[in-house]
C-alpha cells in the first residue's frame, strides 16, 4: 500500500491538503456520517496532492462548513501518515491523526471546561447589556434552522424588517435564514444575544441556565401536535421529571397549539400551563397549503414524474439512532420510486445518513415542510409529522412493528391510533407495499374527519396571525 503524508490546513480552515508520490489515484474522499466531499486531485507523474474541502453545499443551499462529526479520508490503495493539532478559525474547528478528521464548532476549547462555562452563565445571569428589538430563535437545540421558529423568522423579517435576528446553531454548518445572525450554542455571543433579545423563540425545553429578565418574553411553539405521551404523562412516576417539567413550564410566556386538541394535551402535560395559549395553526405548515415541491424536487435531483415516498419515524426512547423497519434501497426498489428518509432530529447528531440507489437522506433539511410538499406520500409511524402531513391531503402509511411495546412501554398514547389513523396500519415492509398498491380511497372519510379535528387552522396564514399577535402585544417592535 502506497504512502501519503497529511500537508495541512489552509489558515481559513476550508481547504486540507495531502499529499503523496506515484501514480495519482482516481478518488479521495472526505466521508462523514452527514456529509463526505471529494477531493481536488493534482499533480501527474511522480507526485500528487488531494485537496479537501472543508466546506460543502447541500440540497442546493450555502457554500457552509462540514457538520461537526469523525470523517474519515478514503483514498483506495493509499495509507495516509501525519497529523495536524487542533486548528481554530471562526468557522470551525478541526484536527487531524492519519486519515482521522475531527470537525468541530468554532467554539474554544478553554470555554468547555467547567469554570469556564460557570463564568460564562454567571455573566450571562447578571444582564450587563441593555434589552434589544431583537429575536432569538431556536429549533431543535440548534441542530437546524427549521419548524416553527423558521416559518415566524421568515414572516418577521417581511413586516418588522428592523428586528434583529439571532439563530442559535450547534455549529455553523447549520444555514439559518437571510439576514439572521447565527450564534454558535455556548460561545459568549450566543449567551450575549440569549441575554439582550426581547423575544425568544424556541420550539422545545430551554438549555443550559434560563434567567428570566425584566421585558423579556419566551414563546414556546413546541414542535407538533402530540399523539404520544409527554412530559407528566410519560409512563412511570419520577418526582425529578414532575420538577424538571414544573420549571420549565414556568420559563415559557406563550405556548402555540396547532389547534385545540393540542392545546388541551399541552397545557396539562406541562404542569396545567396557564399563560396565554395561541391556537393559530402551525406556521410551519403554511406552505403545505398552497406550495410547490418543485424547487425541493430539483434541489434534491428528483424528476418531476418520480414517484416520491417519504419515511419520517419518530424517535425511540431507547435507542439513540432511527429505526431500522425500513430497508430504503429495498423499498426504492419494490416500489419504482425514490424514497426520502427523515429521522427524528433526536437521531440527526447520533445518526448517520441512509443512502443506495434511489435512496435520500434529508434529516438535515431544515425545512420539512419542503421535504412533504416533496413527496406523493408519507411513511410514518407515531410521529407528529402525521398531523402536518395531512394538511396536503396526499396518502399516508402507518408503518408500527412495535406498536405494542411503543404503546404499553416506551410512550403510551393519547388516542387509539388503529381507530383513527387516516391510512392503513401495517407491521412489515412487504405489507407496506401491499397497502402503497392499494386504492387509498377507503381511507377518505376518516380523513376528512382528521383533518377537520387537527388541520382547522392551518389555512396557509398561521404565521401572519402569529406576528401579529407579537407586534400587537408589543413583544417586538416594528
């Protein structure tokens, strides 16, 4: 096996070299759990280089650094020797042992120590910085710029243009929308703009250290209407859960309900919430009414006559990745169609992207709306994506193999599912061909009678109504 020796990384942290002797070979590639690029090879003769970059453009979006992770460079027939120590930029972190690539957000290392993080939130506690008209999002723990904070970003920045736009983000391959600014979870700029901002948007539990101020408000979305148990109502009595739950609750100022069963679920499972609930619809959900999955389609390099399946399961309590009920190169192929897979964003970190022919992981699109209007169907099984997917009125498919051990073990339900669903149940992959060969049409009436119990609101003007509720009750100014 031939030898090639790690160069370096450029002084931006976008470009690592290395370098080698003989023939130059066909291929390297930078391969990663979310993202792999390929190298730039040069050089005939007697030597080569590889030059990877470090930055990579996905779904037709930026130009953005690689998601933290371990990659791995691949280069057939080829051992790579050396090594780079840790190298900070303000877009990254990175280092590298052999062919070893450690990606990183462009957080400093001292700030990760225990004395250090006490003095950041000690700081942040004491509210040094005058309150400014500004927002700080947050969707999923910063692992994208997505959902509900996405859809009242977009609607803000179009009326009350002088908002200023925070994001937080895991690290900066996360895009987050035109104008905003993103603040890398657990810098001192992100505790700065959590701190200074008027307005928090969040879409699940608040992290780290909360310390409420004077003037500043917290709008919780959350991130669907549920059919699972959640917090109080979650199987077992553990008195640590009931505080954690009753601490929480407390931070939020405003909870948005995608509509009235939700509100109801919501509030007491969270302690009996008894602030103002907006029941407006998701806003999320407004592009479903009247949008295109064109521009999706051509992002993702998917004609627009294919036939196009997406799997979205929910995640489990305990297992970290997603599900394995589906075998997507199987299905693409069973079926004659491409098949989108989108885990949970609890298994976006942990996970690793599904690929084969016809297969395309999209758990990192921060849009899921795009990805729905995408798709001629969805495969589910108890997520909340199933109360959104509806408002499309396109087929869906029960996939639930361990809907016993889901419902008696792990989560328990709200309502029957098998009485409800708005599509067919099934325990196996062949089965679920069978159902996606079926006339859907025997579904019709029980899915006139979901959408108007779940989808009544959502009209394709929910994030209209609520930024003007923000505006009006002087939450922000325009």
């Amino acid at each position: 096996m031939r030898l090639a020796t790690i160069e370096g990384i450029d002084q931006d942290g976008t470009v690592l070299v290395v370098s080698g002797e003989g023939e130059r070979p066909e291929e390297a590639v930078l391969d990663g759990p979310r993202a792999s690029v390929s190298a730039r090879l040069t050089g005939r003769g007697r030597t080569w280089k590889a030059r990877f970059p470090l930055r990579a453009a996905r779904w037709g979006g930026a130009l953005l650094p690689l998601p933290s992770g371990e990659y791995r460079i691949r280069i057939p027939g080829v051992r790579v020797t050396g090594s780079v120590p840790m190298l900070l930029t303000d877009h990254l972190r990175v280092a590298v042992a052999g062919d070893a690539v450690t990606v990183g957000p462009p957080r400093d290392p001292s700030l990760e120590s225990a004395e250090a993080r006490a003095a950041l939130e000690r700081r942040y506690a004491a509210h040094t910085s005058p309150l400014e008209n500004a927002a700080f999002f947050e969707s999923f723990y910063g692992r994208v710029a997505g959902d509900n904070p996405l859809a009242i970003d977009r609607e803000l920045a179009r009326v009350a243009p002088g908002v200023v736009r925070y994001w937080s983000v895991v690290d900066l391959s996360v895009e987050v929308p035109d104008g905003a600014i993103a603040v890398v979870e657990g810098t001192a700029a992100w505790w700065r703009a959590r701190s200074v901002a008027r307005l928090l948007v969040v879409n699940d539990w608040l992290r780290r250290t909360y310390a409420r101020r004077a003037g500043q408000r917290v709008l919780q979305t959350w991130h669907g209407t549920p059919l699972k148990r959640l917090a109080l109502h979650r199987p077992g009595w553990q008195p640590r859960r009931w505080g954690a739950v009753l601490k929480e609750s407390r931070r939020w100022d405003v909870l948005l309900a995608q509509n009235p069963y939700a509100a109801r679920t919501l509030t007491r499972a969270y302690a009996f919430f008894r602030r103002p609930v907006w029941v407006e619809g998701y806003p999320r959900n407004d592009a479903l009414v009247a949008g295109d999955g064109g521009a999706t389609r051509r992002a993702l390099g998917i004609g627009a006559e294919e036939r196009v399946l997406l799997y979205a399961p929910t995640w489990r309590d305990d297992r970290e990745r997603m599900v394995d009920f589906v075998d997507p190169a199987r299905l693409a192929e069973q079926t004659g169609s491409v098949v989108l897979v989108r885990g949970h964003s609890r298994t976006l970190l942990p996970g690793e992207s599904a690929s084969g022919p016809r297969v395309i992981d999209v758990t990192g699109f921060a849009d899921a709306s795009r990805v729905m209007l995408a798709a001629d169907a969805l495969i589910t099984d108890y997520s909340s994506v199933m109360f959104d997917f509806s408002v499309t009125g396109r087929p869906m498919y029960f996939l639930v193999p361990d809907l016993e051990h889901f419902r008696g073990d792990l989560r328990g339900f709200y309502f029957d599912l098998a009485e409800r669903a708005p599509g067919p149940l099934v325990t196996s992959q062949d089965a679920l061909v069978e159902a996606l060969e079926a006339d859907p049409a025997e579904f019709g009436e029980r899915y006139r009678a979901w959408r108007r119990r779940f989808n009544a609101r959502d009209d394709g003007r929910a994030a209209e109504r609520v930024v003007a509720r923000i505006l009006d009750q002087r939450l922000l100014e325009r």
